[in-house]
C-alpha cells in the first residue's frame, strides 16, 4: 500500500478503538477487562447506527435493493398463505371422514336405534350419530329454502340417517357399511379429500423449492450490494488491516448492513402481501357467502410476522458474512 493510501481517512470512531487498545510505550499490555467488554458493545451499538445511515444515505439502489429482494420473498410467503386459507376453506379433516349411512324406507326408528348401538360397539367406529327423518326434514326447510316444495309433497320421503365417523381404516369401514342388509345407501366423500391433501402436500413442496431458490436469490442481490460498499471503502479496509484490526472488527458494520436491507425487504414484503390480502378479501367473502360460508381470507399472525422479519433478517446478514469473508480472505496482509 502507498504512502497517499496511508493517509486515507478512516472512519474516525474506529481509529479511537484501535488506537485506546495499543499499550502506550512502556506499558505492559492490558488484560481484557469491564472497560473492553464496554469497548465491544460500543462498537456493535455504532454498528447497527452507522450502517443504517449507509444504507439511508443511498435511498435509490436502497429502494431497488430492497424492492427485489421484497419480490423474491413474497411470492413463497404468498403461496403459503394460499395454501393455509385452502386448507381452511376445505374444513376439518375429521368432518371429511363422515360416512353417511341412509337407511331402507322400510326401516323404523326401533331397528335404527339398534343397528346405531351396534356399531358404536366397533373398534373401527369412533361415533355413530342417528338423523330421524323429521331432524333431515326440518334441516332441508332451514337450509335447502325447500320448505314449500316439502309441504306440497305430503308425507315425508326422507329415511332414517346414520352419520359415521370412522376410527382407523375409513374405506374399509365403508365397504362393510355398505354389505349392511338395511343400508340403502352409503356416501363416502374419502376421494375428494385425499385428492385434495394430496395437492397441498404438492403446493407445500413447491413452496419450498421456490422458496430456496428466491432465498438463493435474495442472498445473491444483498450479497452483491455490500460487495459494491466494500470495494466503496476498499482503501479504509486496507488501513485499518495495517491498524492491526481483526477480521470481525472490519465484518460488523457489513454484517449489519446485510441484515438491514434483509429486515426492510422482509417487512416489504409483508405489506404487499397484507395489500394484496386486502383487495381480495371483500371479493372473495361475497363469493363464499353465495355458497352459504362465512369463510374470510387470514393473513399473517403476530408470531408469523416476527419469524418473517426475523428469517429476512438472518437472510440478509448471511449475505453480507459471505461476500464480507471472501473479501477479507483475498485482502489479508501476509507476512514477509
């Protein structure tokens, strides 16, 4: 290094730190102490301020930085959210497993009350719920608006209902439900939601390989621009090495820059998935109350939030770790 190179100013708050831990000329050298700890903490606290003002000070490639590394997180943040309020809109698993046992016409309420304890006494069967055929009639009036339909047709033509929920084996279950000689009719919605389950665990999959390859991405992008801030005080580096400072005494203001632009990509991120939330919600409550649900769409929660903000954060202080130690790898004086 030149002479002229010598005498580029340095960050002054990291020279006083260098300089109050050389022993002055004929003193011992000092034994790590409170006052060294203090020492540490304040040039992490300076860090976290400084870098912040870096990143500050350039609002524009900041805005770019931040905006892509934003996109490449919001869309595997966005594809679960899909998947979650998918598995939401679908119920709950355990009413999906309900077989629907509908007995012969000429079965009467005595035999169907019987047939009811029979099954319950079934190591297969969880729960054997029993539906007359006023409690069926009484359900298409408030829920079917058949009511008047009903009450032209005279008698009621509903036959005695068994609901089944199933304990191990749903299809087995089903079969054997199906050789009952009173059963007319056994509804078995099992298809449907295996084939639905089957699908989320293909989006939950994806999520996650779209996921790493975005996060790649991002890593890629923060990593690039602290590269282009390193190269920036290339000189200030290179005098605080001859200053005899440490690898991690010239990483921490990097690390924490990384981890800035992480965090305000990762709250970014957040808010246009929270505004996009927001336009669909109303459209798609109007679609579900026309099916009879009062099904809404869920955004983050609190703690989702955090782990969002935290993950990002981590993100991007990878990021800076990387590029910072590789360049301090190439740049390390070497003894002659």
């Amino acid at each position: 290094m030149s002479e002229a190179d010598a005498r580029e100013p340095i960050d002054p708050h990291r020279q006083r730190e260098l300089e109050s831990r050389r022993p002055r000329e004929g003193e011992a050298p000092r034994a790590a102490s409170g006052n060294g700890v203090a020492t540490w903490f304040d040039h992490h606290l300076y860090s976290v301020v400084a870098s912040l003002g870096r990143m500050l000070g350039k609002p524009w490639a900041t805005l770019l930085t931040v905006g892509v590394m934003a996109v490449a997180l919001a869309l595997p943040l966005g594809l679960w959210l899909v998947l979650g309020n998918i598995e939401r809109f679908a119920g709950h698993v355990e009413q999906s497993r309900e077989i629907s046992v509908f007995l012969k016409q000429d079965v009467g309420a005595a035999r169907a009350q019987a047939l009811a304890g029979e099954l319950r006494d079934r190591r297969n069967v969880g729960k054997v719920v029993l539906r007359t055929p006023e409690q069926g009639l009484q359900e298409l009036r408030e829920k079917g608006g058949l009511g008047e339909a009903i009450d032209a047709a005279g008698d009621n033509p509903l036959p005695f209902l068994l609901i089944v929920t199933p304990r191990g084996d749903e299809a087995m279950l089903a079969d054997g439900l199906r050789q009952l000689p009173e059963a007319d009719q056994v509804q078995h919605d099992a298809q449907w939601r295996q084939r639905l389950n089957d699908w989320l665990r293909f989006g939950n999959r994806a999520a996650w390989v779209l996921a790493a390859l975005l996060g790649l991405g991002a890593l890629l992008v923060v990593g690039n621009t602290v590269r282009l801030d390193i190269q920036g005080r290339r000189e200030e580096i290179g005098v605080l090495q001859l200053l005899g400072a440490t690898d991690g005494f010239i990483r921490r203001p990097f690390l924490y820059l990384g981890a800035w632009y992480g965090l305000a990509a990762g709250a970014a991120a957040i808010g246009l998935l929270t505004l996009t939330g927001m336009a669909l919600r109303e459209p798609l409550a109007e679609l579900a109350r026309s099916y009879g649900s009062r099904f809404e769409l869920a955004g983050f929660t609190p703690v989702q939030v955090l782990v969002v903000l935290a993950g990002a954060a981590l993100l991007g202080w990878l990021g800076g770790g990387i590029v910072t130690g590789h360049f301090l790898r190439q740049t390390r004086p070497t003894d002659t």
